[in-house]
C-alpha cells in the first residue's frame, strides 16, 4: 500500500514501532488481539488496528502539499478536511479558510471566490451540485480532491447497480458529509433515499409492502429522497450502499432485513430474489473494518475501563465508542487535555456530542487495566499523550521509552 508524507506532529515513534512490529509480523492481518503496554500497577492494551487510514494520510498529505506550493494563493476547504480538532485547526493556522461546516451551512460565500482560489475538496467528497458550482468558477477540483478512494468504490457501486435498473437506498448519517456526497452522486442517476437505522429501515419495509400509505412517506423522509422520486415504484427494484464509516453490523442487518421483506412480498426464492434486491455486499472501507474488528476482540479482555480517541464528529470513531459502551464504561476524548486529573476526566456523550465531567474515573485497586483506541481520523501522536498522561497516574515499573526499544 502507498506510504505517504504526513507531517511528523501526527506521528508517534512509540506507536509507529509498535505497528510496524505487529504487521511484519502479521503480514495477513488476521491477528487482532490487543498489544499489552505493562507498566506494572498499570496496563494499557492497545487495539490492533486504530488511527490514520488510508483515505486520511492521503488527504492530509495533498492538503500540505498544496499549501506548501502555493505561497500566496488563497486556499479553501469545502468543510473539515476530516474530523479531528487537531488537524482542522493546524490547516487554518497555516491559512486555510472553510467553506462550509459539517453540517453544509455557508461560511464563506461561493461568490467571494475566484478562478485564481483553489479549492480542496476534503475526504468525504462532496455533492455533484457544489462540483458543478465550483466548475463553473473555473476551479481545478479534479487537482485538489482528496475524495477517498473507498468513498468513490461506493459511488461507483452505485453506479453499476443503477445501471441496472436499480433504485438506490443509502445507509448513513444524514446530515454527514460522505452521506450527502453519496446520496447526490446516487441521485444522478436513479432514484434515491436516505435511512439512518435499523428503525427507519422497518419503515421503509412497510411502504414497500403497502402496509403504511405512500403519501406519509414524503413526510416522514422530507429532504432524504430524490427528486421525483415515487415511493409507489422505486423501491420496486433497489440495492442498499453505505457511509463507509457505518457499524458493518448494522448495515448488513438492515440489508438482510429488506431482502427479506422484498423476498416474502413478491414470494421470491434466494435465486430469484436478485430480479429485486441488488447484490452490493458490504461496501465499508478496510479501516472500518479493521477498527471494528480489532475493537470486538479487545473487548475480550478483562479491563476496568475503555478510552477511545479522536474527533466528536466522527462517525468512525462514535460507532468504536458504541461498541465499546456495551461492554464497559467507557470514555470518549478528542485529546490527552481532556484528561484533566487522575481524578477527573471531560469526555463526550457519543449520541448528543456534550461533554460531560466524570470524577474518580480511575477505579482504586492493585492493577488498573484500561482499553484505548482511536477513530481512523486520530493522529497517533494524540493517542501516545494519553498513554503518557495516564502513566503518570501510577507507579510504573518501565517508561515508554523503553517500550520503544521494545517493539522497535
């Protein structure tokens, strides 16, 4: 896989050892048991996959670049370049400006730009619209899109089954980003809505059927379909793709689920059932899954409490904090500040984004065994401060120093 050049702020020696050690000696990926960090009256287990994808180190990478080769030329982001503080504010330190926030409202006007500007279009991709928008300024997109490759892999799915005369249903968020870029990108060419779960999935099942009247649908969907689109027949033949940060569970449950509906509905076999429902198979990134998969077996370990890293508005990085909530207490940090004391810890709620304060967090005992890992959009340098600021809570036996030569 391409390396690529990110700035040295967001590495981590300790950290980059201890991946480099785990895949030379893993090289097919199919160990995912955590890596122990033992300082003694503390032990750390580190999941087997956390930080910086792909899509991420490619973005960051044409996003320094670009700025370092184009001294005096004004620089714009659609929106967060990805979703974490650190590296959204270190690219406006270096003079970019946004566009847009997270959830799309206007910061900056299209029209105060100019065919001199240059324009990068961050990980998530964006909707056809703005590229047309855009184009029409005579900015270069295509030279500064950092639209992740697995991103397009969904539109271009997306594309294959339209093709076939598929209408389109789109698991994810939203209001998020790639949600938004892949619903636009989907619409183009068929008929399309958005669902965010399981529970608006049964509803959709139900207007499949005919079992709810079809002019609720366009209320209870407002703004997450297609223009034109005819809840009566569109979803007569139809394939299910995702935000690629979506938990794999919950995505593969809501296509059984409607495979299953379509298949009772028109008495369909298993080998007919794709004159109905598109076969797209799982179209997460390898990063989510990997994450996900790494977190599931971590929480096989005994543990007192888990620590899971990056930015608030991630997705990726949410759905490891709703993973690892259903098994142990659990805290969600953007940073090792959010660790104020050995006594206090500010962390973020997962579902409504506030910050909550939790007092005496590090339980009172002999040996404390903590989980830590971090969204796909986390710098790893983060992750090493929080080792460093909980391992100054203890009396530890080895210095991460040490770990260092360790696992180098």
């Amino acid at each position: 896989m391409k390396q690529f050049t990110v700035p040295n702020i967001y590495r981590s020696e300790l950290i980059s050892a201890i991946k480099n050690k785990r895949k030379s000696a893993d090289k097919l990926k199919k160990d995912f048991s955590p890596t122990l960090l033992d300082f003694g009256a503390l032990k750390i287990y580190l999941a087997r996959h956390f930080g910086f994808c792909y899509g991420v180190e490619n973005a960051i990478e044409i996003a320094f670049k670009t700025i370092e080769e184009n001294a005096g030329k004004r620089i714009f982001l659609l929106s967060e370049m990805i979703h974490n503080p650190q590296v959204n504010a270190d690219l406006k330190e270096k003079g970019i400006q946004f566009l847009q926030d997270t959830n799309g409202r206007q910061l900056i006007s299209f029209d105060k730009i100019t065919d001199n500007d240059i324009v990068l279009i961050p990980a998530f991709g964006t909707t056809i619209e703005i590229e047309d928008i855009l184009q029409a300024k005579g900015i270069q997109i295509e030279k500064y899109n950092t639209t992740c490759p697995f991103v397009e892999k969904v539109w271009n799915r997306s594309a294959q089954i339209a093709n076939k005369g598929y209408s389109i249903i789109v698991h994810g968020k939203p209001k998020h980003e790639e949600t938004r870029a892949t619903f636009s990108h989907a619409s183009l060419q068929t008929p399309s809505v958005i669902i965010n779960d399981m529970q608006e999935a049964v509803e959709v099942g139900k207007y499949i059927t005919g079992e709810k009247p079809a002019e609720l649908f366009y209320m209870e969907f407002e703004n997450r379909f297609s223009k034109g689109f005819d809840i009566s027949k569109d979803l007569q033949r139809f394939g299910v793709v995702n935000q690629t940060t979506q938990l794999a569970t919950d995505t593969q449950a809501i296509a059984e689920y409607l495979k299953q509906v379509v298949k009772n509905h028109y008495n369909l076999t298993e080998e007919n059932i794709y004159e109905r429902f598109a076969e797209t198979r799982d179209t997460l990134c390898y990063a989510t899954n990997d994450n996900q998969a790494a977190v599931t077996e971590l929480l096989n370990t005994n543990a007192d409490l888990a620590i899971v890293v990056g930015g608030y508005n991630s997705s990726n990085t949410s759905h490891l904090v709703e993973l690892c909530e259903e098994e142990l207490i659990t805290y969600f940090i953007d940073s090792a500040d959010k660790i104020i004391s050995s006594k206090e810890i500010l962390h973020s709620n997962w579902r409504t984004k506030q910050e909550n304060l939790t007092k005496d967090y590090l339980p009172s005992k002999q040996t404390v065994n903590i989980l830590i890992t971090s969204g796909a959009s986390c710098p790893d340098a983060i992750v090493e401060k929080v080792i460093r600021k909980i391992a100054g809570y203890f009396p530890v036996s080895k210095e991460i120093e040490e770990f260092k030569s360790e696992f180098i």
